[in-house]
C-alpha cells in the first residue's frame, strides 16, 4: 500500500534515530556503504553484498563508478554551472568525498541539504557536520517531495527562487513501479526555478544478463524489485529539461577523469548517469 504525503511526514518527524536501525535486514545505505569499503555496515548488509558480488563480480566496482559520477557531476554544478545550492536526496551515509566538501572545496559558500529516509544518515551527518552553518542533513523521503521542500531545515539554506541543483545519486532505482518513479521526477522538475538541475544516476538494465540477476539479488534482500530499469524508462525523468553534453549515458563515458576505476570495463554499461538543466 503506498503511504501517503502526510505520513511519510510525520514518520520522519516523529522516529527516535537509535529505534530505527534494523540490524535483521539489509539496509540500502550501509550495504553501499560497504561495497564503497566504509565500515559502518552489518553482518546482514555484507551478506547481501556478498551475494550480489557471487553473482557479479563487479558490484563494488559499479558502487564506486556510481561515487565518482556524483563527484564530477557536483564539481561540474558548482565549478562549470556556478550553482551555489544542492539538494542530494538519497544522499547515503558520509564517505569519502561528501558532496559538501566537493563543492566547498570548489566554492565555500555553496550550501548542501542532505536528505535520505534512513536515520542513521541523520545520526552520522550531525557529527560529520557539527561545526557546518552552510550543510545540514534530514530524514525525509523521495517519494514526497513537497514534504522535502516544506521542511524547515530546506527553506533555511535553500533559497528555491534561485537556480539549485537536486542530486539523485543512486536513489531513483529504489522506487517501485507503484511508486511512480516518473511522477515523483516530475514534482522535483515542478520545484526547480529556470537555470536549476536535475542529476540524476542508477543502475540499468541495458540487455546484460547480469543485470537481471543482480536485479533479482536486489529483490531478494529488500532493496527493490525494478532497480535495473531500460535506459529508456528512466530517460523520461528529464523530461522538459535540457541534457548537458554527452546527456543520459553509462557514467564510464560521462566525462571521465583520470580518477575514474576501471573505465574499460563492459560492467559500467549497467550504470548509467547524466544532468538536465531547466530552461
Ligand atoms: C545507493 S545509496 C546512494 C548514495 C549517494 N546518493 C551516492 O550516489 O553516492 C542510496 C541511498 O538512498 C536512500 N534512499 C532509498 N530510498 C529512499 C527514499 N525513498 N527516500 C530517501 N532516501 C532513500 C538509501 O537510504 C541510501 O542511503
């Protein structure tokens, strides 16, 4: 049944952090937390981890492809487009790199809102960001993006009549089918002023068997049942928006850098990654 705008709301409001963290079952940001090499992680998330690298051998590879297009897609918001403010929904517990100080490290007075609907991201973030005015971090969900932009912490550091970028690294392919993944793209487009974007990246499904099975692995461990969708559906979330050069594309090929892991590798065709800008 899907939840509605008002409970998910509430939900996020009202849990404790310490009562919300599962350790009976994977948890998508600590299970990509451990196949980036964190340790903030359980026996559950690595045994799903390890299940999916049995299946595929380059997992951990697609989840550190997945990091480095986020990287290059906020040094191209913040050094080439001159954004100063980031929305990063699904935005995954602190690693190497955070957004933030990719972007402050380009542009100190870039301000970043971190959203991600699992507690224990708000638990690590407080303290990565203590001493931070210009970062904050929120429990809140993807699926209710006017819940997003309503939040006190959002209006605080995001001034929405400027052009903002709305990060969605990795998040986008947890939706179910049901939960109107298109839908739920075209209310974050709704809240973007002109001159704002939308980046948007995830694993697909471009005809590879191992995609359909690392697909059913995902299922299995409750991260989703459609995380591997054609290119072609998940092109549609840029729909009215203008794709900046090489536009929807395998991340191996969207302006790599020397940095990039591995880029040969037939695997990154499962991961596809680009930024549309709203005219
Ligand atoms: C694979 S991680 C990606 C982290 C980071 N954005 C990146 O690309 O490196 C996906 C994150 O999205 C979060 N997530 C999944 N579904 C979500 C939803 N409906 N609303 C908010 N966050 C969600 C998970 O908790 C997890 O931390």
């Amino acid at each position: 049944m899907t939840e509605s705008a008002e409970q998910l709301r509430s939900t996020a409001a009202q849990e404790p952090v310490a009562a919300e963290i599962d350790t009976n079952t994977p948890a998508i940001s600590r299970v990509y937390d451990y196949l980036l090499g964190g340790k903030n992680n359980y026996d559950v998330d690595r045994e799903a981890c390890q299940a999916m690298i049995d299946a595929v051998a380059e997992t951990p590879l697609l989840a550190r492809a997945n990091r480095s297009f986020v990287r290059r897609a906020v040094e191209y918001l913040v050094g080439e487009a001159g954004i100063k403010q980031i929305v990063d929904i699904g935005s995954g517990l602190p690693t190497a790199g955070n957004v933030h100080e990719i972007a402050q490290a380009i542009e100190p007075s870039v301000r970043v809102v971190y959203v991600d609907k699992d507690p224990i991201v708000l638990a690590y973030g407080r303290a990565l960001l203590s001493t931070d005015d210009n970062t904050t971090v929120i429990t809140a969900d993807l699926r209710d993006p006017d819940g997003i932009f309503a939040d006190p912490e959002v209006r605080r550091l995001i001034d929405t009549s400027e052009p903002f970028a709305v990060l969605l690294g990795g998040v986008m392919m947890h939706l179910e089918d049901h939960e109107d993944p298109e839908g739920v793209a075209a209310r974050l487009r709704a809240q973007l002023p002109s001159g704002g974007y939308l980046v948007h990246c995830g694993c697909a499904d471009p005809g590879d068997p191992r995609a359909k099975e690392l697909n059913r692995i995902f299922m299995e461990t409750s991260m989703g049942s459609r995380c591997f969708r054609p290119v072609a559906e998940q092109r549609v979330y840029f729909d009215g928006l203008d794709l900046i050069e090489p536009g929807f594309v395998a991340v191996n090929t969207w302006r790599p850098n020397a940095d990039f892991p591995d880029p040969g590798n037939p695997a990154h065709a499962m991961l596809v990654g680009g930024i549309g800008r709203k005219p």
